[in-house]
C-alpha cells in the first residue's frame, strides 16, 4: 500500500492515538509527577525531561481510577448511609419500631442499596469492580449485624481490617520496607522501585508510611470507641463524614511530600551538570 492510500479508518485511529498521547504527556508533565528516573533526567537536557517508552497517568490519575474517583467514593458511601438512615428513622428516634426490625429493614436497604449500584453499572456496560468489592463489604458487616441482631456489628469488619492495614504499615517501616514506598513504584514509577535506593526518598517514603499508619488509627481508633460505646449510628456517621476527607487529606499531603523531593533532586542534578 502506497502512502498516502491508508484506509480512512487507520487513519483516524493514528490521529486518535497521537491526541490521546499529547493529552497524556501534558498531564504528566503539567503535575510533574514522572517516574524517579525521569526527574534525575532532567539535568541532563534543556530541552525537557526525558521520554520513557509508555508515558503513564499521573500518581493521582490512577490512584483515583482504583477508588472509581468521586463517583466510587459517593458509591461506596451510599449502602452505610442508608442503613444508618433506616435503622435512624424506623427505629426508637423514627417510627419506633422494635430493634430487630428496624435493623433487618436497614440491613435490606444497604444490601439492596449495594446491588442496585451494581446492576445500573452492569446495565450501561460499566466497571462493576468497586460495586462487587462494595458488596462483599457490606454483606459481611450485614451478616454479622442479622446474626447478633445488634446494628454496630455492621461496622465490625470496617474497623478491624482498618486496625490491621495500621499494624501491617508499622510493621513495613519496622523492617524497612515501607509500604507506601511500594505502593508508589507501582502506581507512579513505571513499577520501578529505584527509590529504595535514593536515600532522601527512602527516608520520606518511611514517615509517610507511618502517616499513614497515624490516619488510619484515628479512623479505626474513633468508631472503634464509639463501637465499644454501643454508639451503632454515630459510627455510620463518623465513617460517612470524617473517613474519607482524611483519606483525601492524606493522600493530597502524600503526592506533595514525594514531589517536593522528586523535583529538587532534578534540580540538583540539573546543577551538577551545569
């Protein structure tokens, strides 16, 4: 096939492919959130970092793919809110139905609440891993809840997994092998994880494993108290309005702390070879 008599389709998609991969590199480049390599590269040309073979989404990009971004939070939201509401609102406070019905009606409205997600996901042919791992969720804190018939054991399985992620992330820094180290290679660094042989990088990779670590206990920490104080709907509220903006907190202060580094090492060695 002579140039110039490509068929219209393959035309299209080699258009296509090289718009979505200028709208690619400027994302990257505008949050300067390239693989470590690539920062220490930039000493090394005027003219910009350097290339690598598969430009990836920022850090960001794809850590808010694997939450299904705001729209998998509000999801992921949804099934505790309305078992809070309903065992709220038919129970003592509400309609003043007995504890037991008041419960399993809030158990089949987060249930059915769960499901309703998934197959309004499935009916437009959409991902449907956040609203299956929403599910698993509640049915396991939804099992215990029906079993013991007492509405805080819904919470259960939420806080002791929480606590568990809090004695896993001490336990990497305790052996020098931080999590969020890892976590970040994989996510942000191409799978690469050169870091653990950049020192300052190391070193702000283990505290902010330990930061982690803190925000998580003070999530587990506070409905684990209100668990113990038989206090089933202020831990639905808890965990509905302080978990995840100490998630977002913590993770925005993340991505901060990794380039402040990242970017005066490329300074540095932008020096050096100067």
């Amino acid at each position: 096939m002579t140039p110039g008599h490509e068929p219209q389709h393959a035309a299209a998609e080699t258009a296509g492919e090289r718009v979505a991969a200028e709208v690619v590199e400027e994302v990257v480049d505008e949050l300067d959130l390239h693989p470590v390599s690539e920062h220490l590269a930039r000493g090394h040309s005027e003219s910009g970092p350097a290339k690598a073979d598969d430009e990836l989404p920022s850090m960001s990009e794809q850590i808010s793919e694997q939450l299904g971004g705001v729209r998998g939070l509000i999801e992921s939201s949804v099934p505790v809110l309305a078992f809070v509401l309903l065992n709220v609102l038919l129970g003592d406070i509400g309609l003043g139905l007995e504890k037991k019905t008041a419960l399993y009606w809030a158990i089949g409205g987060s249930v059915g609440s769960a499901l309703a997600i998934g197959a309004y996901r499935l009916s437009r042919k959409q991902p449907v891993r956040h609203a299956v791992n929403g599910i698993f969720g509640i049915a396991v804190g939804a099992y215990l809840a029906y079993r013991t018939g007492d509405a805080k054991n819904f919470y259960l399985p939420g806080i002791l997994l929480t606590l568990g992620q809090v004695v896993l992330l001490i336990g990497s820094v305790v052996v020098r092998r931080p999590i969020i180290g890892y976590v970040w290679g994989v996510l942000a660094n191409g799978g690469k994880h050169d870091w653990f042989h950049n020192s300052r990088l190391f070193r702000t990779f283990q505290w902010l494993t330990l930061v982690w670590a803190v925000s998580l206990f003070v999530r587990a920490g506070v409905q684990g108290w209100l668990y113990l104080a038989d206090e089933a709907n202020a831990i639905g509220i808890v965990r509905i309005l302080i978990s995840w903006p100490i998630y977002a907190a913590t993770f925005a202060y993340t991505a901060w702390a990794v380039h402040r580094v990242t970017a005066a090492q490329a300074l540095e060695a932008g020096v050096k070879e100067s």
